[in-house]
C-alpha cells in the first residue's frame, strides 16, 4: 500500500542489503544456506560383449557372395541386353534410393511417404502405353488401361497437394522467401525440348527424357535430406513426373481421339485427388496415404491384366509364343504385387478410418490360410509360364488376382493398428515394386528406375520402423508381439495429480520436455498445447518436444500434426537426439503415449517390449503422464513408470485435460 514497503526476509538479495529495520540491527545477514548438488548417478556399467569379428565378416561375406551369384543367374536367364539394361538400372536405382532416404530428417518422414505415393503415380505411363479405342474405351483391355490412368491421376495430384500442404505447415515466420516456382523453367524447358528434338526426329530423346524425369524425382528424395530444401524437392518431384507422362504422351503414337481420352483420364483424375487433399485434415493423414497407395496397386494390376490381354490379342499381330518368360513373370508379379497392395492399403484404410476394427484379426489357423493362398498364387504362375494357350494364361492372371487380393486383406487385417507405421511403409515399398514390374513388362526404364527408387525407400522406412520396435518385420507381418517370457510383476500404488499442481509445476520449472503419442492424435490437442507451449516459452521456460519413431500411426505424423499447430520444428526433437536431457529435465508431460515410454523395455530382460528404444522419461525430476486410463499399451505391458516416485498420473480425456491445463498456466502468470 502507499507508504508502506514490503520487505521480504526470504529475499536473498533484499536481506543482504537490510541493515536496520525497526531500530533493530539486521546486518549483516545470515549466510545463504547454498544446496549442495545432488549426487551423480553412477553409470551402470554395461556388460561389454565379445563380438566374433570372424563370424560377423563371415556373414557379410556371405551376404556379397548371394548378391553376386545372383548377378550371375540374371545373366544366364537373360533373354537379351535390353533386359541385362534394365536390371543394371533396377540395381543403381535401387542403391540411390537406399543412399537418399538414409539422409531423409525423422520429422519429414510422412511427406517422404507422400511424395513417393505421388510419384509411384507414374503407373499412369504403363496404362498410358496401353490405351486405344476413341474418345471412350472400346474394350476391356483398353478400359482397364484406362482406369489405370485415372487411378494413378488421383494419386499423383493427391499426393503431390498434400506434400505441400505439410511442407508448408513447416516453414516459420522468420524463414527467408523460397522461389521453388522457378524450377518449373527447367521442367518446362525438357519438355520443349522433348517435343521439339521427337519433331526434328531425334530417336533416343524420349529415353533421355525418361532419365532426366528418374533424376528429377530421385532429386524430390534428395531434397526432403533438410528443412530449407524439402519444399524444392517436392517441386522437382512435380516436375519429374510431369516430364515422364509428356514423354510418355510422344510415346503413345496413338490417335487424337485415344490423347483425348488420356488427357481426360488425367484432368478428372488429378483435379479429384487434388480436391481430397486440400479438403483432408491433416489427423487423417495415415488413411489417406493408405488409399492413395490402393489406388497404384490397382492401376499396376489393371496394366498387368490390359498388356497381357492385348499381346494375346490376334488384331495385335503379336502371338503368345512371342512372350518370353521374363515379359510372362512381369506380368505375373505386376498382377500379384499390384492386388496385395490395392486390398492391403484399402484394409489398411478401413483399419485407420475407423470402418474397421483396429485389433488384429486373429483366425484360426490363420498361417495355413496365408499358405494356401501363397500356393494358389505359385501355381497360377508356374501355369501361366508353361502355357501357349492365351485363355488359360488369362485364367493365371484372374486367379492371382483374386488370391492376393484375398492374401493382402487377410494379412493386413491379421496386424494390429498400432503397427500400423510399418505396414504403411511396407505397403508403400509394395507400391515400388509393383511399378518396377510394369517397367520390366513394357520395356520402360522410367518406370523401372522409379519403382526401384520407391521400392528401396518403402523397404528402408519399414527397416528403420521395426527396429524403433526392436522387432522383425516377419514378426510385425505375421501378428503380434512376440513371447519372450513373462514380464516382472508390478508392485505398488500409483500417485495421482491435478490440473492445478501440474500447471504449477509446468509455469516454475526451467527445463520442460513434452513426449506426445497417438494419444494426442486422436484428441486433437495439439492446437492447446501449442498455445499452452507459446505461453511457456515466452515467460523463459525452456520447452522442447521429444518424439519416438514409431509414435503415432505413420512415420513422422506427430511431427506434422505439431507443425499444422504452429509449434517451431527447431524445439521438436527425435529420440536418439533428446534421451541423453532428461537428466537435466525439471518436468517431463507426457500426452497419450505408453509402450514407447515403458521402462521395462530396458530394466526387465523377459518382457516382450524387451531392447525396444523408448524414451527414458523417468530420469527427469518430475514426470507426470496425461492418459485416460491406468491400463496397457498396445503390447499389454504393464509400465513401471507408472508407479515411481517421481512419477504422478493425470488421468482422463487428453483434449478436456490439455484444455484445462492451458487455462491453468495463462491463469498462473496472470497472478
């Protein structure tokens, strides 16, 4: 009040300025009591184990020599050096894709997966080389070719909308302007240079535009490596498939009624997938990329069934003996991939969408099914390999259609939604190697060459998800975490908290780490926490995010639906790069994440999560855990963090509690 000053004796700086105070003598004032720091905790000696350089060599030597014998059977099974070509391609491009998505950031793994579904929309060339008839198709090979080039449109114009769309959610107010647009120039300049080189009657330039189109793409990889760079590489993308339908348009030599109806199939198809991906919210990410992914399994199915039709076609001049096996098993295998990834991704779909039941089906003799449909499916080829009769080779293919069909919903629907990271990604390699196919089928390198370049990028993202998991991918595929024993029982009571204390502690601490999992994704809090990290940030709290891997239900979606809320990708971190500051961590807030926090994954050897990489939270001082429920994760293990000392729970729906728990801190700092 006026005339009054308020001394605070707890002040240390106030009290060692006091000298008198009511006529008493204060000074000098009491030593400041000075906390010692807290003990270091003893590094726990990790038992160092022998490893067999020998044997180690030994197998990596095997592995070279397997590769190399397989080199060599090529060779002997090679029809001729247009195929022997083909290979080599399908092997650089295969080794430049391993090489480009290794440098892809964690946090742009989900445009990765979106750029590669737009790209593997080049299915549309093989339909493309396929089509005939009028302005409408006049048969069922040329309307199948014709709905391949519809299907891979959508994929293309969805895919390559959405990139940008999460790209875009990326960028800060304080980045410097990007002129990407400006690439366009050279795209347009292959193209007119295409057309002009085909008019001057230069053979070889539809080839060499089918690479520079393979190179623009392999670029859209490369260019997802950094921040600065991705929204480039999705403009290089666009460019390298536009360039490769151009060529594939020359390529056509059909009538202007058939360019008719490809440019039809192309407007209809790429302005639907365009419209589906402005109008998505970005929480629906992993099932859209799950459909997308259908539709390129069906447009590789559909060219596989089309090209077999027309080459057994009389009016085509080409007789069935003049399909040498290789063109037989590309067919076979464009078919076969083509049918597990349009049911696998369209059951994938239903499982994410909430059509259909996230738990993992689990029939009876499920294996045996999987068998049997396998056999039909190697039967079908073996027949289609030995038969001239063009009926029955039709036969094969109709078969194997409908038992990988049948085979990729039955093992897609056999996997748990919480694996469902790694099936996308799977699904997604399936995509690529459905494409290769085609390009083997129809003698096309761009296809060839794109589909390795995605085939490997699908197959490395599966790789990087399952070891997140410290699972195999046979493991995932066939269902279920495995029995490694029976995990150490719990013992103890768990600690309960309130909004109030945590907004407390959240508003007084220095160092704060917020761990989200699928949780926050099906609340959709991450606009709250935004703000509530916005308020934090700006009264001097330190404030980062920590992200594992297999969080959420596609590889980086955390990280985009974050972006999409505005929070700075500079504070969001992967696990590898932020596990080693929970030591130093005041408060840790974790929203609706479970198994990837779990602490027996690292302190109990029998469990079944046991060796998975999970987010140490518990070293932090202060750990409270937002859930609905005190029950399990996806692998129905109990978690010790639950109940340690410095662990408190706060329990119920993550969006009402994150809600309440912004109102707290603005309500703390507004004291």
């Amino acid at each position: 009040t006026k005339g009054e000053f308020l001394i605070d004796h707890k002040d240390d700086a106030v009290r060692g300025t006091l000298v008198l105070e009511n006529g008493k003598m204060m000074w000098p004032a009491p030593p400041i009591e000075i906390k010692a720091p807290p003990p270091k905790k003893e590094e726990e000696k990790k038992e160092s184990k022998e490893v067999d350089l020998r044997a180690e060599t030994l197998h990596s030597a095997g592995v070279a020599t397997a590769g190399v014998a397989g080199a060599m059977a090529l060779g002997v099974a090679s029809p001729g050096p247009v195929f022997s070509s083909m290979v080599t391609k399908f092997g650089l491009a295969s080794v430049a894709g391993y090489q480009t998505v290794w440098g892809v950031v964690p946090a742009l793994h989900s445009p990765l997966m979106s750029v590669t579904n737009a790209i593997s929309g080049l299915t549309a060339v093989g339909g493309m080389l396929c089509m005939g008839g009028g302005i409408l198709p006049t048969g069922a090979a040329t309307a199948l070719a014709s709905s391949a080039v519809l299907a891979s449109a959508i994929n293309i114009g969805g895919g390559f909308t959405i990139t940008q769309r999460m790209l875009d959610m990326f960028r800060r107010p304080t980045d410097p302007p990007e002129y990407n647009h400006l690439y366009l120039i050279p795209g347009a300049a292959m193209i007119g240079g295409y057309g002009l080189g085909t008019l001057a009657g230069y053979a070889e330039m539809t080839s060499m535009t089918y690479m520079a189109s393979a190179l623009c793409c392999i670029g859209a990889i490369a260019g997802l490596s950094a921040q600065n760079t991705a929204r480039m590489g999705n403009i290089l993308g666009i460019v390298g498939v536009t360039s490769g339908i151009a060529a594939a348009l020359g390529d056509m030599h059909a009538t202007p009624a058939v360019y008719a109806q490809c440019v039809g199939a192309m407007a209809i198809g790429g302005g639907m997938g365009a419209a589906l991906a402005r109008a998505m919210k970005i929480t629906d990410l992993p099932q859209m990329v799950a459909g997308f992914h259908s539709l390129v399994g069906f447009a590789a199915t559909a060219t596989s069934i089309a090209s077999y039709m027309q080459m057994t076609d009389p009016a085509s001049a080409m007789s069935h003996e003049a399909i040498d096996n290789v063109h037989k098993t590309s067919m076979y295998l464009g078919t076969l991939i083509g049918a597990v990834t349009l049911t696998g991704s369209a059951t994938a779909f239903g499982k994410l969408h909430g059509l259909l039941d996230s738990a993992a089906l689990n029939m009876s003799g499920k294996n045996l099914i999987n068998i049997g449909l396998m056999s039909a499916n190697v039967g079908a080829g073996a027949l289609l390999l030995s038969t001239s009769d063009p009926a029955t080779g039709l036969a094969c293919l109709g078969v194997t259609t409908a038992a990988s069909s049948i085979l990729g919903a039955h093992m897609t629907a056999s996997i748990g939604g919480a694996d469902m990271p790694v099936v996308i990604t799977l699904l997604n390699s399936y995509s690529g190697y459905a494409l290769c196919a085609e390009g083997f089928m129809l003698g096309n390198d761009l296809l060839t060459t794109v589909g390795a370049l995605i085939g490997s990028s699908g197959a490395i993202l599966s790789y990087i998800m399952c070891r997140a998991m410290n699972r195999s991918l046979a493991n995932v595929i066939l269902g279920g975490f495995e029995e490694l024993g029976v995990a150490k029982k719990i013992e103890g009571v768990h600690q309960e908290t309130d909004v109030g204390q945590t907004a407390d502690a959240l508003a007084t601490a220095g160092k704060v780490i917020i761990v989200p999992g699928y949780g926050l994704a099906v609340a959709g809090a991450q606009y709250t926490v935004a703000e509530m990290v916005s308020t934090l940030r700006s009264k001097g709290v330190d404030v980062k995010f920590g992200i594992h891997p297999v969080a959420g239900r596609m590889p980086g979606q955390l990280n985009v639906l974050l972006a999409e809320a505005g929070v700075p990708y500079d504070i969001v971190f992967e696990m590898d790069e932020i596990n080693e500051d929970f030591s130093d961590t005041d408060v840790v807030l974790v929203i609706g994440a479970n198994d990837t926090i779990n602490s027996a994954a690292v302190e109990d050897p029998d469990c079944p999560i046991a060796g998975m990489p999970v987010l140490e939270v518990w070293n932090a001082k202060q750990v409270v855990i937002m859930k609905r429920t005190m029950g399990t994760g996806y692998a129905a293990v109990d978690n010790p963090v639950f109940y340690k000392e410095n662990t408190a729970m706060l329990l119920g729906d993550a969006k009402t509690r994150c809600n309440e728990l912004t109102m707290k801190v603005h309500d703390h700092y507004s004291k």
